[in-house]
C-alpha cells in the first residue's frame, strides 16, 4: 500500500486515505503497513484519522508492527487509537515492535488496555515493545487484569523478556491473571523461559503457551 512517501504529512495521509477507498468493497481483509514508520510520514492526528477511515473498509486484520507509534503517539495517542478502532470491524492488531514500554510505561499501557474494552479485537500483537523491562510484575499483572472484559482471546508477547525481568512466580501469577481475563492462547516466545517453567504453566492454567 505504501508508495514513495512525501515530506508533506497531508500529502501522505491524502494518499493513503485514497488507498482506502480503493480497498473498500474490494474483498481484502487484511491490512499489512509493517515498518512504514506512519507516525513519521502522517503525523500522530494522521494516524488517528486512517484509522477512523478503517470504518466500513471491510479490514479485519491491521498489522502497524514497526511503526514506532510508542514514540509518534505517546499515551494519549495510543488511547485514542485504541478508542477510534470501536466500530472498525478490525479483530486482529498487530503492535509489535513499537516501543510501547518505554514510551508509555506502566500507566500508559494499562490505561492503553482500559480503551481496547468494547472494540472487537480478538487477536491482540504486543511483541517486543520491551513489557518485561517497563512494567515489571506489578505493571504486567495489572494489565492482564484490565483485559478481563475485553473479549480478546490471543496475545502474542514475544520477545519481550519477561524471564529477564520476573521471577517464576510472578510469571506464573502473570499468566493465571491473563487466565482470568478471558485469554486462551499467548505467545511467549523469545521470552528467556525454561522448559520446566512453560510446561508448569501449560498444566496449571490450562493454556496454550507457545514458546
């Protein structure tokens, strides 16, 4: 979808606005704009507007991997984001790899999860965005808390260190939290996990761990 991109954040955001209505009524279902760094080519008000032209395009999977929306969003970016996608029909996001740990920190993923509630998403992509590190057991518990609710179902959390950062216990007190809130298959690969410690999870919690 993305061509030779401007200087121009409203050129580029009229181009991909055009490209929308292109897809609409068309059958695609999927949206990829890995690495197309978004936030530097539309602008954080940009982004927020694709994203409301989402509405009625048929899209169901949104891949923004890559976009370094944690640094071009910032908090009250994300949540907003977040709220705009209420009513797009996207049931898979993919946010991998865009600094949201350390942009937004603790409370800006928490209240980030708060805002998913009500919107359609099932398949959520959180992998490396640095979780381990910038929310430590605390952080990740009571973001596992605040998906209960949110009818998401899959959560990919690759690569984001979480045997660096938690203890086995806290990881298990993570998972069983994340257990709770609805979601029934999380990937945790890359995470620096031990054999032992994935198969104790996948027993106690009756969840499908992929490491």
């Amino acid at each position: 979808m993305q061509s030779k991109m401007s200087k121009d954040k409203g050129k580029n955001l009229k181009k991909y606005k055009e490209d929308m209505k292109k897809i609409q009524g068309s059958g695609i279902t999927h949206l990829i704009l890995k690495w197309c760094i978004l936030g530097k080519h539309v602008g954080k008000n940009g982004i927020i507007e694709f994203v409301e032209n989402l509405k009625g395009s048929g899209i169901r999977v949104l891949d923004l991997d890559g976009n370094e929306l944690g640094k071009y969003l910032g908090k009250d970016g994300m949540i907003t984001l977040a709220k705009t996608l209420k009513g797009s029909g996207v049931r898979s996001l993919d946010l991998g790899s865009n600094e949201l740990g350390e942009y937004l920190g603790k409370d800006g993923m928490i209240a980030f999860a708060k805002a998913l509630g009500g919107s359609e998403i099932r398949s959520l992509n959180l992998g490396s965005n640095e979780l381990g590190e910038y929310l430590g057991k605390d952080g990740l518990i009571a973001f596992a808390k605040v998906l209960e609710g949110s009818g998401i179902r899959y959560l990919d959390l690759y690569w984001n260190k979480l045997g660096r950062h938690l203890t086995k216990n806290e990881i298990i007190e993570f998972a069983k939290m994340l257990r709770g809130s609805g979601v029934r298959n999380v990937n945790l690969f890359n995470n620096k996990l031990s054999k032992v410690l994935k198969e104790e999870l996948e027993t106690i919690l009756d969840i499908d761990i992929i490491t």
